[in-house]
C-alpha cells in the first residue's frame, strides 16, 4: 500500500494532460537550479543543526563549557539547533517528494529513518524524564551518568543518521543488482521494477 | 575558472593522482571519506556559528566572547584539519574531476578565506573579548577580499552560479536572526515579498524554459536580495541598538559565519557541475 502511495506521488500527483507532461515529483527532480539548491540546503542545515546538538552533547558530556550551566547552553543554543531541525525536514523531504520510490527501496534510507526515530525517542526521554531534576546537576562539570548517557546516544544516532545519509548516494545494493536475500527482503526489492536479485542464486 | 584553467601544465600530473598513495588506498573507501569530511564541515560550522554569533551579539550571550573562544577553539581546529586532510584525500582520489571543476576554485578560494578569518580575525578577537587589533584588522580585510573574491567568481561561473543563493539565503537567515522587534518583521516581509516576486518573475512573466532571460532575471534577484540584506546588515552594524561589541567585530562575526557557508555551498556545486 506504501509503495502504491509512492508510485502515485512520483508518477501522477500534479501531472496535467498531454504527452509530455510532467508529475510534480518528475519537474522537481528535473529542475536543475532548484534540486541543487536543494541537496545544497539539506547540507547547509546539517551544519547548523548537527553541529549545535554537538555542543550541547559535549557539554552534557563534560567534555566541554564545562564552567557553563547546562541550561544556559540549552536555552540559547537549542533554538538554533530546532530552526536547523526544521531546515533538515523541509529540504528531506522535498527530496524525499522528488525520489520517492529509489528511497523507499534503499537500505540506508531505511536505516538512516530508524536512526532517526531512535534519536527523537532519545530526545523525548531525555525532556521529559532525564531533565527533570536538572536544578539538582545544573551547574555540575560532568553532568550525572543519565544525562551523559543521553548525550552519548544522541551523538551516536546523529552521527549514524549523517553516515546513512550520506551512503543514499551509492549504488552498491540497488534492487536488480545480484544483492543478499536479507537485503533484497530489507529493501522490499520484490516489489520494485528491478525485482530482487538474489547473490545466493547467482552464485551457485 | 577552473584548476585546468590556471594550471594548464599540471594535467598529466593530476591525471596520475589517482595512481599515487594514499589515494589508491582511499578509492575504495571513498565514501567512508565523504562522510568524514561532512563531520569535520558540521564541527567547524557548529562551533563558528557560536563564536561568530557571539561576536554579533547574540546567541550565548550570558558568556564573554573569551570563554566560547576557550570551550570553541579546540572544535575548531578539529573541523579545520579534518576538512583538510579528509578533502585532500577525497581529492586526491577523485583529482580529474576536480581539476576541471570551477566550484572546486571557489571552495579552495573560501578556504584560504575561511583561515584566514577564523584564525587572523574572528579567534583572536573573540579571545580579546572584542577588541579589534590592528593584526586582526589586516587579516579581516585580506580575508574579506578573498571572500568577495570567491564570491563573484561563484556569481559569475556557468552552470554553478545559483549556488550564490545558498550564502544569500545563509545571510537573508543570520540577519534575521539578529534582528529584533518591528524591524525583523519589516525585514521578514520584505523578504517574502522578493521571494514571491522572484517566482512571479520566473515562472510567470518568464517561463522556465527561455533560457536567455531567465539566467539574467535570476541574477537581478539576486542583487535585489543583496542589497536587502545588505542594507537590513548594516543597520544592524551602526544603526540604532547600542550592542556590546563595535561595528568591526560584529562585521568579522558575519563574514566569519559566511564564508564557510561558501566553502560547504562551493563543495557541494562540484558534485552539480
């Protein structure tokens, strides 16, 4: 049913009479200007919104602004960081929109998007339960094993989400190739154009 | 204008790059590379962005620009090298196509200007608390020099030119960030308007597909954009609110911040053209 949704957001959402005529999903993707403007604002909003979770991470670390409160650092640095959010969303998943079914079919799209779901529960765990008592660690340099824990998680997760992201671009186990079953299965490759492929029955 | 262009001799030399160690070792984990390149640039954008905001004004503010520097500098360093080393292996493995890459010119350009801002200018008057020495204004003004220069040869190059839009819509965003009351919403519904009237330009009175007249109509936005935020920058530089920081510095902080937006906007335009 997903890939239904997908084929028609692709092939047919927006697309007027004629022969030649396009989808909306089919113009963005043929849009030179704006695509590249596009993957270029998806990166440039990593940059702020990545590298301002950082800092607040090392300081709940204790690695760094370790004379700073920890909330002074969340008060002014984390509305960057959800204005940055915001940018990585929107520009995601407008190219999300133009590519829906290569994405949907793709392996470290499908990792990148449990990273992320596992750094928005992290998020939430961490505002509603590990911050709680914050008046009590405040203004400590090494802030207590819950919060640093919380802080090592949302690292690992962004840093995963950044690595997925960035294996999107690559090929190596694109539906139709000869790829592992267990991939084949992961990326519902039976139901894509290409077909599944198995390695297994290629090699023998 | 792209390496090729300034130096014509060097192509059998980088033609064989690929061929030379580390690079052949770098080929097939090339996009391990990639991503460690992405890290360093989102290290070195997070931590300049504080600094750079601080000097401006804003952000942590509770803290002397001295103490950001103190936490910051070391995140810094970390980015920088890890921009350049990862870069240099990334383009040592991929060398032929960057050498006939003219985005590939300006993010070296806009690095050359992002040290020298970052280390000449921006770090030593953060760690002075935002006092300007003359040694930092020397390198503000060389620095500055070399952005602008990225810049145009940015605005001016086929085929990457609307990369530009990355640092006017990075500036169009830092201004209004540091704007404040009645003047962020006239300065945020100036720039709705222009944005609205740039689609209406190139969708509706020129269609997308006249090329001839929509590469110039694009461009006359892109001044118009220019000097909105231009003008909106300098009231904020000299105009009416008494900041902490002189105009000087707050000014580094800005162009701090941009020019690695060139830098990061310049790479990305490699992979477009």
């Amino acid at each position: 049913m997903i890939r239904d949704f997908l084929v028609w957001l692709q092939t047919e959402l927006g697309k007027g009479g004629g022969d030649t005529a396009q989808s909306w999903s089919e113009a963005l993707l043929g849009s030179p200007n704006f695509w590249g403007l596009l993957e270029g604002t998806h990166l440039l909003s990593l940059m702020l919104f990545a590298g301002t979770i950082f800092v607040v991470d090392l300081r709940l670390l204790g690695v760094t602004f370790r004379r700073t409160p920890v909330s002074t650092i969340s008060e002014r640095v984390l509305p960057l960081t959800v204005f940055g959010f915001a940018m990585v969303a929107v520009t995601g998943l407008a190219l999300f929109f133009a590519k829906p079914l290569l994405y949907y079919h793709n392996i470290w799209f499908r990792a990148k998007l449990v990273f992320i779901v596992l750094a928005l529960v992290n998020i939430s765990i961490f505002h509603y339960r590990v911050q709680r008592n914050i008046g009590e660690w405040d203004g400590l340099a090494k802030p207590p094993a819950s919060a640093r824990a919380s802080a090592a998680l949302s690292l690992a997760a962004w840093l995963c989400v950044i690595t997925l992201g960035r294996f999107i671009a690559y090929d190596w186990y694109e539906c139709g190739k000869p790829i592992p079953r267990w991939i084949n299965a992961v990326e519902d490759c039976a139901s894509s154009e290409y077909g599944a492929n198995n390695l297994e029955d290629v090699v023998k | 204008m792209t390496p090729a262009d300034l130096f014509p001799d060097l192509a059998s030399w980088v033609g064989n790059l690929h061929n030379v160690w580390p690079a052949y070792v770098i080929k097939p984990q090339f996009a391990t590379w990639e991503v460690a390149h992405i890290l360093s640039l989102v290290i070195l954008g997070g931590a300049s962005i504080l600094l750079n905001l601080r000097l401006i004004g804003v952000g942590v503010t509770s803290e002397p620009a001295s103490e950001l520097h103190r936490n910051l500098r070391l995140w810094i360093h970390v980015g920088v090298i890890g921009v350049v080393v990862s870069g240099l292996l990334i383009g040592m493995a991929n060398a032929e196509r960057l050498y006939n890459s003219a985005a590939f010119t300006v993010k070296m350009i806009a690095l050359v200007a992002g040290v020298m801002l970052t280390y000449g200018a921006s770090g030593p008057v953060a760690r002075a608390d935002g006092e300007v020495s003359a040694s930092a204004k020397a390198w503000w003004l060389a620095g500055l020099a070399v952005f602008l220069f990225g810049l145009g040869l940015l605005a001016t190059s086929k085929l990457i030119a609307p990369g530009v839009f990355h640092v006017l819509t990075a500036a169009a965003l830092l201004v209004l960030f540091v704007a404040q009351g009645r003047v962020r919403w006239i300065y945020l519904a100036g720039l709705i308007l222009l944005i609205a009237a740039q689609w209406v330009g190139t969708h509706i009175v020129v269609k997308q597909t006249d090329f001839d007249r929509l590469d110039p109509t694009n461009k006359a936005f892109a001044c118009v954009f220019a000097a909105w935020i231009l003008g909106f920058a300098a009231y904020q530089l000299f105009g009416a609110r008494a900041a902490e920081n002189r105009p000087l510095a707050r000014a580094i902080g800005y162009v701090s911040i941009l020019v690695w937006v060139l830098a990061a906007a310049a790479g990305r335009w490699i992979a477009f053209a």
